[in-house]
C-alpha cells in the first residue's frame, strides 16, 4: 500500500517527504471544443484515496496561495463569460418568437460572444480537462489573430488529515501481519534467520517511522477539539478540550443567569416604588448586556466555527452549525502549478 510520509515542519500540516510517483507525460493535447465551455461534471471522479502516490511540494516553483489565487482570476473570468453567454442566449431566444425549435436550436448553435479578453468574435474557450488530466485553460477563440490570452493552471491535490490517518493505521495493520508471518516462517523452519533478517529490520523500521506519523496525525487532528486559555496571573497559556472548556464556562453561564433571574424577581416585588425598580432593572440588563450575551456569544464560536441561517422553501429559517472547517482538516499532498497566465 501507497502510504504519504510526514515530517514536522514549522507550519501545522505535516509535509510529505517522499513518493514514487512520477510527473505526468507530456502528450500533445487534444483539439480544444468549440462550444463555449467544456469539460466533464462538475465533480471530477472521485479517486482511490488509498492508491493516491504523494509527490514532495516544490517552493520554489509552486506556490499554492499563487495558485490559488490564479484559480480564484480563472473562475471569476469563466462566471463572467458563462453570464454573457446566458444573457446571450436568453436575448436571441426572447427576440426569436414566432420560428420553429429547429430555427430557434441554429441560431444558438452559431451564436458567438466576443473574448473576454480581447472582445474579438470567437469567445472564449474555457477547458478543465485535457486528456483526462486537470488543467484549468483559458484561450482566445478568434481563428485568424487571437490575442494573447493563454491561463493553464494545475491544480493540487489535498486530502483530509482523517483520511491519511486512516491510510497510516492501516500501513501499520499490514506491517503487524507481516512481522507475524516472518516469525512464523522462522518458528516452523520455513526460513532461516539469516533469510528473514532484513525483512524484518525493515519491516520493523517502517513500523517505528509510521506510528510516529500517525501519532502526529492524530495530534493534528485532536488539536482541532482544543483550546486555548489563559493561566490565572503567571501562569502560562494551555490548551483543554473545547468540551471541558464548553463545561465551565455553561457552569459561569447558569450563575450569571440565577443572578439574572433573582433580579427580575426583585425588579417585580419592588414594582410599585419606580425609582428602586428601575435601578434593579438597569443592573438585571447590565447584567445580560455586559456578561451573559457576551458569554453566549463566546460558547457559541468555541465550539462552533460556522453558525448561520438558511431560508428553506417554505419560508421557514433553519440554523445550521458547523463545528470543524474542512480546511482545517486537509493538506496538500501535490502541488499545483501555473504554467501559463498570459493576457
């Protein structure tokens, strides 16, 4: 089994070190479409996570926050093109009225915008796929003298920090299998020492190099159920379970909201001397504004990083919560590249 290996690095994400994994052969690239955009589904196919070959990142050549950025200019200059098309066809569509299917089907078919670039007949011609390989292309489609648009862009490959804990628990099993059936082979006289000697000094060496991985793997991931606070005075900053934190502070939350409710209570013994009424009732809404909606409000983005409101079909509005970003869980394990980003 392909398993991606880890080192330490600065950052928080382990980085890959090493990879029998080779760059993909340069074939000569087919004929670009002609429709205005093309591609497969949306959704690329989905592959063998626990085949995947991991390839070492390249600083100097390949810059994933460029790369990023590269890709967010491409996808904003695709929603605008795919805009005027729509807005295109709706036009010639709406202006067609009175002619058959088949004259309205032609005249779309020979419709034609100018380049987002250059504005010159031809559009442009948007690709995400080249002989089943992803690469984002963007090029000008005017025959004679196209501009010098040229965007081609690889991206990288990630995968969840979950998933290559996974992979490495199980690298781990099949290491174990193995070092029992050498013993084995040894016990009954299958081989001799001196024949399963090296397998099983490597064998024992991966062993030792891939619990370390999965051991910080899983402080990766664990690190994502934690938080920090502060000590009292000198003491320094440690970090507990969002969960115990979650404890105590629901613990702060039901005494401020005894306190909260006592002078609510008093606020309504007292209702008939005004001036003394209104004093308690400033301190019970003092009491929420400054200390318990703030504590709320805190317990809410410690243990969720996403909180927001979606409008369902039939008016209603549903709170939805996330917990844990799927960015803080995920890794990139290959590079992506800019080739090409002329305009």
């Amino acid at each position: 089994m392909d398993t991606p290996t880890f080192t330490e690095s600065s950052g928080k994400l382990p980085v890959p070190l090493t990879s029998d994994a080779t760059e993909d052969d340069q074939g000569d690239e087919s004929p670009l479409p002609e429709s205005p955009t093309w591609g497969p589904d949306d959704t690329p196919p989905q592959e063998d996570i626990k085949t995947l070959s991991l390839t070492p990142k390249s600083p100097s050549s390949h810059d994933s926050s460029k790369v990023e950025e590269a890709m967010t200019l491409y996808y904003k200059l695709k929603g605008e093109y795919d805009n005027k098309y729509t807005n295109a066809k709706k036009k010639l569509t709406a202006s067609s009225r009175g002619l058959s299917v088949g004259e309205i089907k032609k005249k779309l078919k020979n419709l034609r915008i100018g380049c987002i670039n250059c504005k010159q007949s031809g559009g442009t011609i948007f690709t995400d796929t080249i002989n089943g390989r992803s690469l984002l292309t963007a090029k000008c489609g005017h025959t004679e003298a196209p501009c010098a648009l040229d965007i081609q862009i690889r991206p990288g490959k990630w995968m969840l920090l979950p998933t290559a804990a996974e992979m490495t628990q199980d690298s781990l099993n099949e290491i174990k299998a193995d070092i029992i059936d050498l013993k084995l082979d040894l016990l009954f006289g299958l081989r001799t020492e001196e024949q399963i000697t090296d397998q099983f000094t490597t064998d024992k060496t991966t062993y030792k190099e891939q619990t370390k991985q999965l051991t910080l793997l899983t402080g990766i991931i664990e690190s994502e159920n934690e938080i920090r606070v502060d000590g009292h005075e000198d003491d320094a900053p440690r970090k507990i379970p969002i969960k115990q934190y979650i404890d105590i502070k629901n613990a702060q939350l039901q005494q401020l909201i005894t306190s909260f409710k006592d002078l609510i209570a008093e606020y309504m013994a007292d209702i008939d001397d005004i001036e003394q009424s209104s004093q308690i009732l400033k301190q019970a809404l003092n009491l929420y504004v400054e200390q318990i909606f703030p504590l709320m409000t805190n317990m809410r983005e410690s243990k969720y990083a996403v909180t927001m409101m979606e409008q369902e079909e039939t008016g209603f509005f549903i709170m939805k919560q996330v917990k844990t970003l799927l960015k803080k869980l995920d890794f990139e394990y290959q590079s992506g590249q800019i080739i090409s980003d002329k305009k």
